[in-house]
C-alpha cells in the first residue's frame, strides 16, 4: 500500500513538474508569424519619418555613414555656440530664490 501511495505521488509530482514547465517555457514562435500575418519590423525600402531637428538630422547621417565622427561632432559644436549666443543662460545672484531651491 506505501508503494502505491508512493508512486501516485511521485507521478502528481511529475504532471505538476511537466505542466509548470509548459506554462512558463517561452514561446519559439512569434505569434504573427504563426498566424500568417506579415511581421512589424521595417524593410530595406520601408520609408522611416524623416528627423524633426537638426541635430536628429545629424546623427541618422552619422548612422548612415554620411559624415565622419568629427563632422558631428563640430557641428554639434557650432549649433552648441549658436544657441548660446541666441539663448543664454544667467545663474541666479547669490540670495536670489525665484529660480528654486
């Protein structure tokens, strides 16, 4: 009778063992590809949105191989200057508790 009892409960432990592992296994396959649905990922010739800034602009050139490291980078230096120049910025005088903590 202990054997039996044994072995019942050493197979309980295996289906549950099994069935744990099955539930939390990742799933191999995309559930896009399984359903036959084209996937969500850009083509070679799938049109992305163009940047919206100058500096954007920059560095997908950079990615793409259109300028150098040191093209960026001095650009990056100009535009830098410029918006200094256009918008600079003052430190609080000593005592001067308007800009905050």
């Amino acid at each position: 009778m202990e054997v039996v009892a044994m072995l019942a409960l050493l197979l309980f432990t295996a289906v549950l063992l099994v069935s744990v592992i099955v539930a939390v296994w990742p799933d191999t396959e995309p559930a896009q590809e399984a359903s036959g649905a084209e996937p969500d990922r850009p083509g070679p010739d799938s049109a992305a949105q163009p940047p919206t800034t100058l500096e954007g602009a920059m560095a997908a050139q950079l990615l793409h191989g259109e300028i150098t490291v040191q093209r960026y980078r001095h650009t990056l230096e100009l535009l830098a200057a410029r918006d200094d120049e256009e918008y600079p910025l003052a430190a609080p005088e000593k005592g001067d508790f308007s800009a905050g903590p």
